[in-house]
C-alpha cells in the first residue's frame, strides 16, 4: 500500500513537471526579415526591369553574409530583376528557391502561421516593403524609403502575444 501510495504520488509530481515545463516554455519567435533591393541601374529611364548594378550585386552579397549569420528557413522576392538579384546570394547560401510573391495580396500574418518559428527574407522596393511592415504592425509608422537608400533592414518579430520591429542600417 505504501509503495502504490509512493509510486502514485511520483506519477503525479511528474506529471505536474511536466505541466509546468510546458507552461513555461518559450514562445515560438517568427523572425521577418525585409529589406528593400539592392541598387539598380539607371542608365536607362525607360527600362522597368532593370538589374542590379555591380555595387548593388555586391550589397546582395553582403546581405547574405549578414542574414547568414541565422539560418533562413524561406526568400521571397516580388518578380523583378532587381529584387530577385538581391535575393538570390541568401536564397542560394540556404538551398532555398525563391518564392514570388505580389506585395498587394501578401497577407503577412498568414505568412507568420505558414512559418511559425522559423526566419524569413522578404525582398521588396522603397514602397512596398515599409507598406509590408505596416500592415504587420496594424498602423501606419514607417514611410517610403528614399531612393537612394538600399542598407534599411526592418526585423520583424512576431509571437502569439506580440509584434515588434527594429529598423537597422547596413552599409
């Protein structure tokens, strides 16, 4: 009787560890990288594709090497050269392919449930991808960015509970 009174009294205590240790997990952490493409060549006004430039190839590399310093789980690019140039050094230093997506109809928070837990590049432009982080946001915080400005890095962290974003400039 005593050992069945000992054992039962173990399987609860285990029971409620096991409980606790759940309840105290950490929350799951979605990591969003967006950045804007690297920069483009502007010898032609009337070219509406163009690709990058040599120096924008370079920040595509060096954007690699930075996102590299995580693993990304998924790249997503809109259908542009330039986006997907910018795209394409993290895509392929992950053994990923890259995702097209219309920045109109992405719907950041399905996006966040698709890859709950993981880290994820989205690549857009100087308009979209402030718009991007705003919907996520639910307000209306960050403007275009300039023209001339390619090195902006918005972190976009999502939970269950939260959203959160840090804006860094990489030169």
């Amino acid at each position: 009787m005593k050992k069945t009174f000992l054992l039962l009294s173990f399987v609860f205590v285990l029971i409620a560890c096991e409980s606790a240790e759940k309840s105290t997990a950490p929350e799951s952490i979605t990591t969003i990288y967006l950045i804007r493409h690297a920069e483009k060549d502007r010898s032609d006004k009337g070219n509406k594709n163009p690709e990058l430039t040599d120096q924008g190839k370079k920040r595509a590399e060096r954007w690699a090497e930075v996102l590299g310093l995580s693993k990304i789980d998924a790249v997503y690019s809109t259908n542009y050269q330039r986006t997907l140039q910018t795209a394409a050094p993290t895509a392929t230093s992950n053994s990923l392919e890259i995702q097209i997506y219309e920045p109109n109809n992405l719907d950041i928070d399905s996006l966040a449930t698709l890859h709950q837990g993981e880290r994820i590049l989205i690549v857009g432009h100087s308009n979209t991808t402030p718009m991007l982080v705003n919907r996520a946001l639910g307000e209306e915080r960050f403007e275009w960015i300039e023209d001339t400005v390619n090195g902006n890095l918005f972190v976009l962290t999502i939970t269950s509970s939260a959203k959160g974003v840090q804006v860094l400039s990489i030169e």
